[in-house]
C-alpha cells in the first residue's frame, strides 16, 4: 500500500526497532530530565508499534556504585534496601507519565550480572583488560576520573585555581582541601590503588573511521558526532581506563570474575544493560549467537543526556569491539533541562517535579509541552506558565474543534456516510466537492488545508524518526489552527438551508480531528483516545493506515449530543502564582 510504504525507510520495511533510555541512577526522586528522556524514546517507540515495526523499548536503574553505596550509607539503609524503594519512584514516574516500556532492568537483575561477568570474561580473554596502579582525580558524583588537565583547587575565599603541576598529590595531603573538575563541576578526590584496565588506548583509529567513515549516522545530531570526533581526533591519545575498584572501597557492586579483591566499575555494568534487554553476551556473538537478537541489536538506538555522550560514544562502542561484538545502530544525544542557567540534576535538588505537574495539568498536556519547548541541538528553560498556556491551547483548538463537531446543530454520521465513501485518500476527489459546494474564494484555504492534511503523515515519520517532535507539533498546530480558521470562516451553523454544504464542513472539520489523533497517539495517548472516543473511532480504526482523509466510512455515530468535554479549563496552579 502507497500509504505504509512512504513511511518505511527509505521505502524498506524495517521489522525490529529496540530504543533505550540510560538507566538512571536511583540515588534521589527523578526529575523532569528524567521524563524527558523517557518521553523522547517513548514517543519514538509508540511511533514504531503505530507502524507495525516490531518495538522493544527498554530502561531502568543503575543500582551499582559508590555513589549509591554513598547514598545508602547516609540514609542509614542497605543499598539494597536503598535501590528497592527509588527504583519506586523512577517506576512511578513512568506509570504517570504513560511511559510504556517493554522491560524495566534494574542492573541487579541476575540476568543482567550474568552478561557483565560474560562481557568481562570476553574482553579479559581477547587480552583487553590488565591489571595496574591507578592514581588520579576520581569524582564520585561522576563516577569517573578527570585527567590533572580538567582540576582545580577550589581555595576558601571560592577563587579557583589549576594544580600546581610541582606539587606531588597524595591522598593524605588533600584532606581539608577541595578541588573540582571543570566538566561537570563536581567534586574529586585524589586516589591512588591497584585496578583493572580497559585497552582503551587501542580504540582510537578503530573508532575514529566506524564514526566517520564507515558509519556517519552513528551519532546524531552532527554537533554531537563533531564534538566526539574532535575530542578522538585531537592529538592526545586515549587514555587505558580504569574499569574495576578494589573491595575494600566499594562493596556495593559485581565482583570481578576470578579475582575477589575487586568489583567492576559501574559504568561497564551499566552499559551491558542494553545487552541485556535483548539476550545475552553470548546471543549477540558474530557468526554464534543468535540472529533474531543480532537483528534486534542491529536496529538498537540509545537515546541519552549530553552528560554521558562519551561514555556511550567511546567507552562503549570500544568494550563491544574488544568483545567482538557488534554495535548498536544509532545514539541520539539530547540536551539538558536548566534551572537558572545550571543543569537540573538531582545531586543538586535544583529540579522540576514531573509527578506533581502531571497530577495537576494531566498526563498529555505535559508530555505535548516537555516536547514542544525542546530540540536535541539545544538547552531548555521549564516555565511553568507556559505549560499551563499549551493545556490552554489544547482545550481552545483541539477540544474545541471537537466539541463543535459533535454539536447537536450537526449530524456527524450523515456527514461520514455522505463523503467518505467518495474520497479514498484521494484528496482532488475532495476538492472537487469543495469546489462544487464552497465559495470561490475559500478555495485557498481548503486546498492547502487538504495538501497539508496528505503530506502530513510522511512528514510527521520524517520528524519523529529523527527526533524533532517539536518540527512535527508544529504541523499539528498548523493544521489545528487552518481548521478553526475554516470552520469560523464557513460558519456551517447558519447552512441550515444547504445541508450538503453544512456536511461537507463538518466532515472536513472531523476528519482533520480523526486523522490528527490518530497521529498524535504516541505523544498524547490519553487524550488522543479520547478524542477518538469522542466521535466513536472504532479502537480497530485507529492505525497509521486510517490516518487520511476519507479512510474510514463508519465513525461519528449518535455523536451529535452534548458529551463530556476530553478536556476543559483549568487556572494555573495557585502553588505557582
Ligand atoms: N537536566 C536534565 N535534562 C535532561 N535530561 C536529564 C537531565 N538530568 C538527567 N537527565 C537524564 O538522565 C540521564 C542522567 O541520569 P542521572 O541519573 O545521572 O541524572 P542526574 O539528575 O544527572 O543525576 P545526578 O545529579 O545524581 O548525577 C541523562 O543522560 C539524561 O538522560
């Protein structure tokens, strides 16, 4: 079919589409930055099933770590007891937030400690891995060390300073004193022990050509591939990383296979979740494993914060190659909701709550704000009375136009029965009609009502594929807005006399109504069903094959009455006033 087709890649069926979000660390409540991320791999996912793609999408918690082993100490609990009720919270988020997930890993799922001892064993036995003397500047907030380079003391009086590059730093004499790094700002503190290392120094070439050369849509957007790329291709070398902490620090983590006295660095096991959530290690092994899951693996996109770019755009293609692994498709990398300028993150508390926002202005107009003010390229700011602006503009042009439409002034069914059976996804056959039953000069403002309303699936495939779901709201306002214009114009309430042209209106008023929930299920799945609902859409006719004009004949039945509202005014939270 010419319809399904267009919305395939590059006119090619693709069959597996697996998104993942990072799992998040469970060391505080998740905040807006988290429903984002959610939300973006969401919206993708539920735009993948509406296209009959076979979907798995798959998040979690990170619940290794000494930032959590830190978290659980403070808060007097085990670390177990600790992740068990955040990990709560993060489902609870996800639960109001219509976050529709095929799995939630937590990385002490056995099967998931399973695969980082079998990733382990394979890059041990390919001769990655090795055991040496690390010292370094170590941020445990990051969970990462920072080269000398990125630190600086942090004197009393707040000035900041670099390290003294004469002074011979030991964990002794930095007590009381406090240094930071200048990437994410954080904490570090000065270690010296034995641990593993990853090869990582061999990595740099290997993935300098597969993200230049052999895979240029690895990363996206091109600014963030840029950015990895400078940083690879600068005349530094890639530094061996330090993947294992001894014991006697860190408890709270899996233990090194065969060697008692150290436990794996958090971020290797994190990591392997995106294994997991297809198989196994061994499932996924080139010319062994199994090819159903290669295929999953093959068409895996990583959606993550710019925060952790380089631990997905380098440490981890980097362990799947020393294991001989292949990797996944593609990363998305987003940006970072702000307060006052400073990224919103929960170590720092300075954070938007979801929960409470969707409690108050609902579930949908949330989701269609949080994707509307933002873009990957860039940073947002979350004002709250500009959510409680788009909740309006929902109820005035979307509800509204509904609501009009299933006017007792009206006969909804007449109209469906009179012009559907005519169209059939031909639109000139539809222009036509409109010529014959409208005023000459509306027949701009119906044409390119029509042209939109026939390109818009492709176009709204373009952008969600991609990730712009700000470019695709906008052609949902665009047409929202051309239609309320239509109706205000044609004023089919005073045709009484001419109940063709009444129902020719209304039809086309409906049908935008119909074609646009349908395509906006995936971002606003409550309230798109509910519109739906409203004008009796049978749950059968709500696929992307129904989205155009004309395609189905049997809807809008007993509409004409006065019904509930899907949605009505409400003011502002008086909390925020
Ligand atoms: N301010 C934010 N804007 C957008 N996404 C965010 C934001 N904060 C966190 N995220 C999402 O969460 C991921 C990081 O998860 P993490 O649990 O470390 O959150 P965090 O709030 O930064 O935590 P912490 O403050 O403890 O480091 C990011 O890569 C991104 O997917």
């Amino acid at each position: 079919m010419k319809f399904t087709s267009a919305l395939c890649s590059g006119g090619k069926k693709i069959n597996f589409f697996h998104i993942t979000t990072p799992i998040f660390y469970p060391n505080a409540k998740p905040h807006l930055g988290h429903l984002y991320t959610g939300l973006l791999s969401d919206v993708r996912g539920r735009w993948s099933k509406l296209n009959q793609v076979n979907t798995k999408f798959i998040t979690g918690t990170d619940e290794h770590g000494l930032k959590i082993q830190n978290a659980a100490l403070k808060a007097h609990v085990t670390p177990q007891k600790f992740v068990d009720n955040l990990c709560l919270e993060f489902k609870k988020l996800d639960s109001k937030g219509w976050i529709d997930y095929t799995r939630f890993i937590r990385t002490t799922d056995t099967d998931h400690i399973q695969n980082v001892i079998e990733l382990w064993k394979k890059c041990f036995a390919k001769g990655f891995i090795y055991k040496g003397q690390h010292k370094g500047w170590y941020s445990i907030s990051d969970e990462t060390f920072y080269p000398e380079s990125q630190v600086v003391e942090v004197l009393p009086n707040g000035k900041e300073i670099p390290l003294n590059k004469s002074e011979v730093f030991d964990q002794d004499n930095i007590t009381n004193r406090s240094f930071i790094n200048t990437e994410s700002r954080n904490k570090v503190v000065y270690q010296s022990e034995i641990n593993y290392f990853f090869k990582l120094s061999e990595f740099k070439c290997k993935l300098i050509d597969y993200i230049r050369f052999e895979n240029p849509d690895f990363i996206k957007p091109e600014m963030r591939k840029e950015q990895i790329l400078k940083e690879l291709e600068s005349s530094k070398e890639l530094q061996d990383l330090s993947i294992s902490r001894p014991a006697a620090r860190l408890t709270w983590a899996i233990e090194v296979p065969n060697d008692p006295s150290q436990k794996i660095y958090v971020w290797f096991d994190a990591l392997c979740n995106y294994i997991t959530s297809i198989g196994s290690v061994q499932s996924l092994t080139k010319n062994e494993g199994d090819p159903i899951n290669i295929k999953w693996w093959e068409n895996t996109t990583h959606v993550i914060g710019k925060d952790i770019i380089k631990f997905h755009a380098i440490y981890w293609p980097a362990f799947l190659m020393a294991a001989g692994l292949p990797l996944p498709k593609q990363i998305y990398v987003h940006g970072h909701w702000l307060s006052n300028g400073v990224k919103m993150s929960k170590s720092l508390g300075n954070v938007v709550d979801p929960i409470a926002m969707i409690d108050y202005y609902g579930v949908d107009p949330v989701r269609w704000y949080i994707l509307e003010n933002s873009c990957l390229e860039a940073d947002g700011d979350f004002i709250e009375s500009q959510l409680w602006q788009t909740r309006e503009l929902l109820v005035s042009k979307w509800g509204n136009l509904i609501t009009r439409c299933c006017s007792p002034k009206f006969d909804l069914k007449r109209a469906v029965g009179k012009f559907s059976g005519n169209t059939d996804n031909n639109s000139s056959i539809f222009l036509e009609l409109c010529s014959r039953y409208l005023e000459k000069d509306l027949a701009p403002t119906y044409t390119k009502l029509l042209n939109d309303l026939e390109v818009l699936p492709a176009l709204m495939d373009n952008y969600i594929t991609n990730f712009n779901m700000q470019q695709a709201l906008k052609l949902l306002w665009s047409i929202l807005n051309d239609t309320n214009t239509f109706i205000q114009t044609t004023e089919p309430w005073k045709c009484k006399d001419n109940q063709d042209k009444q129902d020719l209106i209304i039809y086309l008023a409906v049908e935008v109504s119909r074609i646009l929930s349908i395509l906006s299920q995936p971002v606003i799945p409550q309230l798109s069903a509910q519109f739906l609902d409203r004008i009796k859409v049978s749950p059968e006719r709500r696929g992307l094959e129904y989205a155009a004009l004309g395609k189905d004949d049997n809807y809008g039945v007993a509409c004409n009455k006065k019904g509930a509202m899907p949605i009505t005014r409400i003011p502002i939270r008086e909390k925020h006033l």
